[in-house]
C-alpha cells in the first residue's frame, strides 16, 4: 500500500474533505476524530490547519486540487478510516465520502462495504468486508507455497478442528523453542505460546500460509493487544503490494475503532480506542515504516529459509527502520 506525501497545493483541500468526514461522525468532532486528524496532518498532510474552523469543500473544488489518481485513492482510503475511527460510520459520512469518490474518479470497495454497516445492514456488511479482506489472501498464499487445492482444503478442516490435528507439521513448528533466543523461529514460538495461538496443524491454527502475519507482529515489534494490532495491521499494509492491502489496515480499524468484529473469536470492546495516548499518530508512522519494507512478506516469503537467523539480521535484510525512527516516504 502505498504511503504518499501530497504536494504543499493540494494538502489543504485535502484536508479540509478529512475534516468534513470527522465532523459527519454521528457523535461530532470527538477526541478519537480529533487525534486522527492530526496525526494525519502531522504524518501525511505536513499541514498544520485549524481544523475547528476549516471551511467546507465541494466535491468539484476537491477535484480541483487533486489531480494525482495515486493521492485521490490514498485521500479516500483516509476518509474510510477517519469514518471508523470511533464506531459505525454515519449515512452523511458515507454519503459525504461516496460524493468525493465520484469526484476525484476513485472506485475503492471500501466505501461500498462500509455502506452497508452504516445501513445497518450487518450480515451484507460481513459478507462483503470478508469477501475483501486479506484473510481469502492467506489461503491463496498457502496454495501458491503449496502447491495445491487439497493442502488448503486440509488447513481449513484443521482450523476448524474437523479431522484430527498434523502432529508432525506441529511438531515442527514446537521445536522452534529449542533455536538460540535471538532468533526469529525461537521468538515466534514464544510469541505463539504467550499469546495462546495455536501453531498450523493444530486446531484453530492457521495454515503456513497464513503465519506471516504473526511473523510481522515479531518484525514490527507490537504485541496483539488491540493497541498493537492497529499499529500492526498499519504497518502490514504499509509492505502489503495486492489489492487487499488497505483491508490488512481496515481490519483493525473495523475490529478495534469502529469494534465491529467481523471474526469467529471474541474481541476487546475499548470505546474511543484510536484518542488514546498518540496511538493514532503511531499507527500512521507504522503505516509508513511498513512501507518502506523490500518485499511483501505475503507473497510466497519463506519463513523457514529465516527460522534459524537472529531477527535483527532478518529486519536488516529485509530493511525495516527501528521502531520511531525517521522514515522518507518513496
């Protein structure tokens, strides 16, 4: 997903738009919109506007001042996100941000999908988000790692705990605790262990396919609070080069700022989530950190070829900044 620093002419029009999003909320201008807004000035816009006073812009003078296809997608990916920043989004903001889209010529899925929930239309809204959502990615990844139908079907029917569990994949993965501490495999089994996931071949373990999002929990540095998984799932999509890449970000945001759960399993309810602290703020910069990754670790990325390796070597290789670090956008 790309992260792009709009020209100095068009920041302000786009951040008026944002603006008029965040003031749409059903509850106003409250301190989870607030702080998005300006982490989004600070990190993305490098704008320092009164938002409290901003006028409003029409979809034609919008249009106006984004030319750049590449800033307007990115624009409107930011209006979802500011959309659920603090639960459901409302009619007037989907309606607000349905106009730009027109407008600035963007066909972004996402704004469709959170149509229906702002509808209340909770099973299409579901069905539609799922249909999107990096989580169809993972299995089509474990079939290009494994080439075929039949070991998807496996990993699924192990998720479910339909046939008996793959001792001998487990096992591998079991004895990862006996690799030195510092290396990636040795910290993904206590990362796995510590927050009770279980590893593939076990029942409710994702396919191998799948591990890699676990892996970048590891590479990122953040846990699986729901803290750490908005600022996770930021800088997974940041790496991420597919057409699910801004549903790798909208999936936190969906679960924990708008805390809709779209999953089998019970998720943390923290009204106000994203106006804590400068978590808004961290989640762009990983959003931008991720960006900067060299290669998308879900596309077929091997995870056994860099079990054995300290995981300082692997952040090098693969170069990812260290957390709070500085970081260009491309």
């Amino acid at each position: 997903m790309e992260f792009i620093i709009p020209e100095p002419h068009s920041a302000p029009y786009q951040f008026r738009a944002l603006t008029m999003i965040a003031r749409a909320a059903k509850g106003g201008l409250g301190q989870p919109q607030r702080a998005l807004l300006d982490a989004i000035q600070q990190v993305v816009m490098e704008t320092n506007e009164d938002f409290e006073t901003l006028k409003e812009i029409s979809p034609a003078e919008l249009a106006l001042g984004v030319a750049d296809p590449a800033q307007a997608l990115q624009l409107i990916r930011l209006m979802v996100v500011v959309a659920m920043a603090d639960g459901p989004p409302s009619t007037d903001q989907v309606s607000l941000i349905s106009g730009f889209a027109a407008a600035l010529d963007v066909d972004e899925p996402a704004v469709k999908v959170i149509g229906h929930l702002a509808k209340g239309r909770l099973l299409r809204f579901r069905l539609a988000f799922l249909r999107r959502s990096h989580v169809r990615h993972y299995f089509r990844n474990h079939y290009q790692m494994s080439g075929g139908i039949l070991p998807v079907i496996q990993a699924i029917l192990h998720f479910r705990g339909l046939i008996k569990d793959d001792s001998e994949k487990a096992s591998r993965f079991r004895a990862l605790k006996h690799l030195p501490e510092d290396t990636l495999g040795h910290q993904f089994f206590h990362h796995c262990v510590d927050a009770d996931i279980p590893f593939p071949g076990e029942k409710g373990g994702f396919p191998e396919g799948a591990i890699y999002h676990d892996v970048t929990h590891l590479l990122s540095g953040y846990d699986t609070s729901a803290e750490g998984e908005l600022r996770n799932a930021a800088f997974q999509a940041g790496y991420t080069k597919y057409d699910h890449d801004f549903f790798t970000w909208l999936m936190a945001i969906v679960l924990h700022a708008a805390r809709v759960n779209v999953t089998p399993f019970p998720m943390p309810n923290i009204p106000g989530l994203l106006g804590h602290g400068s978590l808004a703020m961290e989640m762009l910069r990983e959003l931008e950190r991720g960006n900067s990754v060299k290669l998308d670790l879900g596309d077929r990325w091997d995870f056994w070829e860099h079990a054995e390796l300290p995981i300082e070597v692997v952040r090098e290789r693969l170069g990812i900044p260290p957390r709070g670090a500085s970081v260009s956008a491309p």
